[in-house]
C-alpha cells in the first residue's frame, strides 16, 4: 500500500512538471489578452463609433513601436522622462532602480551584465551548481546562483576565483536547465569534470 501510494505521489508530481510550462504559457497569453481587451474597452466606452477605437489602437501600437526603436537604440525617448521622474520619488524609485538592473542583467544584449556561466560549488563542497557571473572584483567573482524551478529566485555570493569552473553554457541553456529541475541540460560532456 505505501509503496502504491508514492508512486501514485511520485506520477502526480510529475504530471505537475509536465503540465506547468504549458499552464504558465496559457496564464501569460491570458494575461496579455486581458491586458488588450481592458485597453481596447476602455477606448471604446468612451467613443462607441469603431472606427475611432481602431484608429486609437493603432496610434497605440505605432507609439509603443517608436518607443521601442528608440528603446533599442538609446536615444533620448518618453521613458526617459518619465524615469527621471520616478527616480526622484524616495522608495519607489530605489525599487524602480533594481528593478531596471535586473532585467537589464538578462536582457541586455548590448554589454550585456551577465559575461559568463561557471559552475561553482554550493551549498557546500562536493555539490556543484551552475551560476551567472554578474560582476568581478578584483579577484572575486559575484555570482547569481539560481534555484529551480523559478531561476528570478536565488542567491547572490562572492566567492574566488579559482572557486568556479568555467562553463560552455549560454543564459538561455542555463535557464533551461533550472527551469526543468535538470532535465535539459545542454552540456552533458561538462559533467565528466565533475566525476574527478
């Protein structure tokens, strides 16, 4: 009966890890739906004629589209303004800042924050974990160490140097292989390092 009964636990968990990428892609597409309908309702309830909720809605996606050019481009933009004005409120502006940092850190193609991937030993010896080297001092690295299945939480150590193993993988293998709790891993050869 104990027996039944974990196996029974263990099929459920992993029809949960199965099922959750596919249930966050759904929640993310219904979220945005949601998001264009309030949008496009709350035009329309002020003018009832179509026409102008069309013409409203694509003045709307033709400014976010300039906005994002510009974006891209760092030229001086709407944003710029408005996170000036944001910075200058107290706490808000502290949470803004981070905020900014840490998708820049990801996303950044241009100098991007995160230069590489290592592997380095945590939470104690003998038990290696991938990280993003965010930032070097001196002869420390200061590295993000994800956790699965959620790799925006984590922890942020500063070890030596010579306490990493360099790694082949990119940001998105990386996350990949946290996401799957370890199921795709892309750099199958760089576990022979380990074996030493």
């Amino acid at each position: 009966m104990k027996d039944q009964l974990k196996l029974l636990i263990d099929y459920v968990l992993i029809g949960i890890a199965g099922f959750l990428p596919v249930a966050l892609v759904f929640q993310i597409v219904i979220y945005v739906e949601h998001l264009l309908k309030d949008f496009v309702l709350l035009v329309h309830g002020q003018y009832e004629n179509p026409l102008v909720t069309i013409a409203l809605f694509m003045v709307a996606i033709a400014l976010l589209q300039k906005e994002g050019k510009l974006l891209k481009h760092d030229r001086a933009h709407l944003l710029y303004y408005l996170e000036g004005l944001i910075q200058r409120i107290p706490i808000i502006g502290s949470i803004y800042r981070v905020t900014r940092k840490l998708i820049r850190l990801f996303f950044t193609t241009k100098d991007p924050q995160v230069r590489e991937i290592v592997y380095v030993e945590y939470p104690k010896d003998g038990m290696w974990v991938p990280a993003y080297v965010t930032n070097r001092i001196n002869d420390s690295y200061v590295l993000y160490i994800p956790t699965s299945p959620n790799p925006t939480s984590g922890f942020t150590v500063m070890v030596h140097k010579d306490k990493v193993v360099k790694s082949n993988m990119n940001i998105e293998e990386v996350s990949s292989f946290v996401i799957s709790v370890g199921v795709d891993y892309a750099k199958p050869d760089e576990v022979d390092f380990f074996s030493k």
